[in-house]
C-alpha cells in the first residue's frame, strides 16, 4: 500500500486501465457534459420528487387524540359518519357510498332522494320537523 501512494502514476494507470475496461465516459469529469438545459430537466425532476414526497408525508401524517397517534386520513372519514340530515352515527360502509354522493344516509337517501335526485342536487333538504 505504502508503494502505491508514493508511485505518482499510479492514478493515471488505474485510470486508463478503467478506460480500457469500461470506456473513456468513465473517466471524463461529469461537469464535461452538463449543459443549462440539463441543468433544469434536473431541477424539475427534483422539484417532482419532493411533491411527491410532501403527498406522501400528508397522506401518512398521524396526529395525536387523546394520547394516541392516529392517521389524520382516519379523521375526516370519521367526520363523515354522522349524517347531515337525520343526525344518525353509522358505520355502515353502504353509507359511505350515499355520504360521498349525496351527503347523506342510506336511510335518508331511500326517503328523500331516491327518485329525486336532482331536487337534492339542486339543493332541496327536508327540515327539522320532517324528519
């Protein structure tokens, strides 16, 4: 080891012979070839990479109830679980369905959606009495 770091060709042959091996692209700095085009392809997939990662770290995110962490995702589902309309709590996964597209219960939507559709698209909702 001592002969190798006094011999000051040594870089110069380990370079050719890794020329010889592999080609001369091996051993040109990479600077040679880096244009201002390249430049910016490079930014834009750096600035891809970190939106993709800032989705990730958001869909993830946990967040702490009573003590426990809890995936922030799992929270506003849960928010969704009461309806609107007849103040009922369910965790029936039909439910989600009716919550999703017409912000209210299965239940809600066999009595006062179903047939009407776009009456509730428009913006009708029955009132407390009727209920």
């Amino acid at each position: 080891m001592k002969n190798k770091i006094k011999d000051p060709h040594y870089v110069v042959r380990v370079e050719k012979a890794i020329s010889k091996k592999y080609g001369h692209e091996t051993i040109q700095n990479p600077l040679n070839n880096w244009t201002d085009e390249k430049e910016e392809q490079y930014k834009e997939h750096l600035q891809a990479i970190r939106q993709k990662e800032d989705a990730f770290i958001q869909k993830v995110e946990k967040v702490e109830v009573d003590g426990i962490l809890v995936n922030k995702k799992l929270l506003s589902k849960e928010q969704n679980r009461i309806c609107p309309v007849c103040e009922s709590f369910s965790f029936s996964i039909q439910d989600d369905l009716y919550m999703t597209k017409f912000d209210c219960c299965k239940n809600c939507y066999i009595r006062w959606v179903e047939g009407r559709e776009q009456r509730w698209i428009d913006g009708w909702r029955p009132s407390k009495g009727e209920n």
